[in-house]
C-alpha cells in the first residue's frame, strides 16, 4: 500500500511509463538493463545499512536481490499495486523522507525525466546519511545514440522529451553538493544485431568497449557519497586542497634569561 505524501507530476509518470517501455521492447534496453544489473550487484555488495530507495523509471532491475538494506522503497508517481517493492507516492524533488534518513539512493533516468534536475539532486543530499551512497543511472549525449537523437530532434525542431547530462558536468553539480564521485561507468554502445556473425562480433565489440569504460556506450552509471570528511574510507579518489606554506619569521632578541645556578656556586660567591 503506497503512503500518500505529495501530489506527483503527471508528466513526469508519463515519461517513466514510455522509458519503461522502452526498455521492455527494445534490444538496447534490455541489453542496457542486463548490463547495469551487473554493474549494480558489484557496486552494491559494499552498500551496508537500514534504508534504500529508487527512484525513476522501471528498466526491469531485479534490485530486491541486489544490496545489503534491510528495508527497500520504490518511489512511484502513480499508485499502483504491482509494485513488488514497498512503494512511496511522490516526486524526485521533494522527497518524503527525513534529512539524513536513507543509506542508499539509485536513480534511475530521474534526472532525465525531471524539469528541475538540480532540485533532484539537492533532495538527495539532504536525505542521504553522512558517507551515504547515490547510484546515477543517465543517459550519455556524447553516445552513438545520443548524438543521433540529438540531430533528429535538431532536424525536425521537435521538443526534448528526455534531458542528458554528460558524466562530467553531472561529477561537476555533485561536487558543488559535497560529494566525493568516482568515475562514470559506460554500457551499452551497440544494440544487439542477432545471432549471426556479424552479431555476434558486434557483441564481442560492445562488451570490449565496457571493459575499457569507452564513452560511447548509450547510458552511464555514476557513483558518489555524501562527504562529511576530507577523507572517506572508500576507494573513490577524494582531491584534497593543496597546502600552502607559511613562513616563519626571524625571532626576535628579547631579555636574556639567566642559567640556573647550583647551590655551591652560590655559597662560593657568597663567601667572596
């Protein structure tokens, strides 16, 4: 049964429904979610706490296997009863969640779907516990897909629909929150061709393009922590701020101090 807290935007549901769609009927989109559920496994086994959530649209990720939370909520921008996990009605951007309540984040094309992506973000600093983990899942721009989508669009004037960020300018709005990042992961250059021979190199082709990380692949996952420290005991790099030296002045001759003087030395000068 899902907790009525604010009122969602209708758009925004609209776009997780076609996105989810998207992902259930096309090549791309189930090559994309059986990349990213492995990605996700892998980066989810150090993910220790009581509460996660995921937000966005449904890729058809099998999450309730995945990660060490006790308890995990679905945000959803419409009831619906289907819905395996415990579900939250709401918006990204105004989160019904306490500050520093939550130990994971995984977003899943939210920034994409929303209007105000970098209120999306501020939500998820704010909920997030100190050393928190955030999951970005985005579309690439600078992709083979992204660019052509990106020249329709240019060709026939027609709206944007979905917003990509690139991996860069997305590390840049989380450092400016205070989170430390890692690099960003790329999958999925190709859709799969069949199961002829040129399938199957185009296969061989796209996973050798995931294990060099090129940035080509179709979507990107991103993972950051809240930072509380200048050090976090993870293995993402932390840049710390260079030190600047300061040099000591000379000191300055003031009054001397007399030695100590023994005993004998004084009855000796006492007796003089």
């Amino acid at each position: 049964m899902a907790m009525s807290v604010t009122s969602p935007m209708k758009e925004e549901a609209n776009r997780h429904n076609d996105l989810s769609r998207w992902y259930r009927d096309k090549k791309l989109g189930q090559r994309l979610t059986d990349q990213l559920t492995e990605a996700l496994n892998e980066s989810l086994e150090q993910v220790f706490g009581y509460h996660m959530l995921v937000t966005g649209a449904d890729m058809g990720l099998e999450l309730s296997r995945i990660g060490k939370t006790q308890r995990l909520f679905r945000l959803v921008t419409r009831a619906n009863a289907d819905q395996p996990l415990q579900a939250v009605l709401g918006a990204s951007h105004e989160l019904p969640f306490a500050t520093d309540s939550l130990d994971a984040l995984v977003l899943c094309h939210t920034l994409n779907m929303s209007s105000v992506p970098h209120q999306t973000l501020r939500e998820c600093q704010r909920v997030l516990v100190p050393n928190g983990h955030l999951f970005v899942i985005s579309f690439n721009p600078l992709s083979i897909r992204g660019v052509a989508s990106g020249l329709r669009r240019w060709l026939s004037r027609g709206r944007r629909h979905t917003k990509s960020v690139s991996g860069r300018r997305l590390g840049d709005w989380l450092s400016l929150l205070g989170f430390s990042h890692a690099e960003p992961l790329y999958f999925a250059s190709f859709a799969p061709l069949g199961r002829g021979r040129v399938g199957r190199l185009m296969d061989r082709f796209d996973r050798w393009l995931v294990r060099i990380n090129a940035p080509t692949g179709t979507a990107y996952l991103l993972h950051a922590r809240k930072r509380v420290a200048v050090h976090l005991d993870s293995g993402i790099k932390v840049e710390r701020p260079r030190l600047i030296s300061i040099p000591l002045g000379k000191a300055q001759e003031g009054v001397p101090v007399p030695r100590h003087v023994s005993r004998s030395q004084q009855d000796g000068a006492e007796t003089t």
